[in-house]
C-alpha cells in the first residue's frame, strides 16, 4: 500500500464514480497505472466499489443494536441464523459482556419489535437479547483509511 493506492482509495471513498482519468491527472500518471492499480487492489479484496443506500430515504424509520449472549459454544451457530434475517445489515461477534452485535434496519417500532422478539431472540441458541433503538446517529463513515506505514512505526512519545 503506498500513497498511490491511498489516493485511488481516498477518491472512490469521496465519490465511487470518481473517473480513473481524474485520479490520474491528480496523481500524475497514466490513466493505465491506476485502472490496473485499481484492479489490483479490487483482486487483492482490499477494496470493493458498491452503492450504498440510505434507508432513511426508504422510510426504514427505526434502526437499532441488538446485544446478544448466547449458550457456550453456540456463536457461530447462532450468528449464521442471525445473518440470515433481511433486517440484519451488520453482525459481528465480540470479546466481553456480550457475544453478538447486531444492526437491524426496521420501518417502525412495530417492525422492530417484530424483528426482536419474534425473530432474533426465537433463535436457538439465544439467551438474551437486548435491543437498543437508535436515536441519533453521530457519525457513519466509508472513509477509513490505513495509516502509512511510516507514521504507524512511529512509537508514541
């Protein structure tokens, strides 16, 4: 990953239509350099140029986290049956109080309770669930962006 990579990325994240011509104008090379630079890292899976809806704009009105504790040796059971839910846009296991942690998108309170107690906390496996319903969202970023490797070598004073 050298700065090259980091501006290809840096332009897809600011806008995923972001013409190869104008990143390599800015780059200062050939527009080949960086479609094959591109196609590298797209090969490489380190990144993938996908659309990303809002549902808000849907009218998918309440959103929520929903922490799960599951019996001893059933997370990945349970996490494939989760997954599996159309409300579930993020899940990912954890270390702590709290074994699952899961983002549903739901049109109304009554979708959500729907989702909760009739859906995620049904699954075999689940021993609690706790839902927490999204009030504001402060901040919801795609920009992250790998530190140089320079300035990650750097120890802290």
């Amino acid at each position: 990953m050298d700065d090259l990579d980091r501006l290809i990325l840096s332009a897809l994240q600011q806008d995923g239509r972001t013409p190869f011509t104008h990143m390599a104008k800015q780059a200062g090379v050939s527009e080949t350099t960086i479609r094959s630079r591109y196609r590298h890292l797209v090969d490489e899976g380190i990144v993938r140029t996908v659309g990303i809806v809002d549902p808000a704009a849907l009218d998918f009105r309440a959103p929520a986290i929903v922490s799960v504790i599951v019996e001893p040796g059933a997370v990945d059971r349970v996490a494939r049956a989760v997954a599996e839910i159309p409300e579930v846009s993020y899940l990912v296991a954890t270390l702590g109080s709290r074994d699952l942690i899961v983002e549903v998108l739901c049109r109304d309170l009554a979708h959500l309770t729907r989702v909760s107690t009739e859906t995620i906390q049904m699954v075999p496996g689940v021993r609690t669930a706790e839902t927490l319903v999204i009030a504001r969202s402060y901040k919801l970023s795609y920009r992250w962006s790998p530190v140089p490797a320079a300035a990650a070598d750097v120890p802290p004073s």
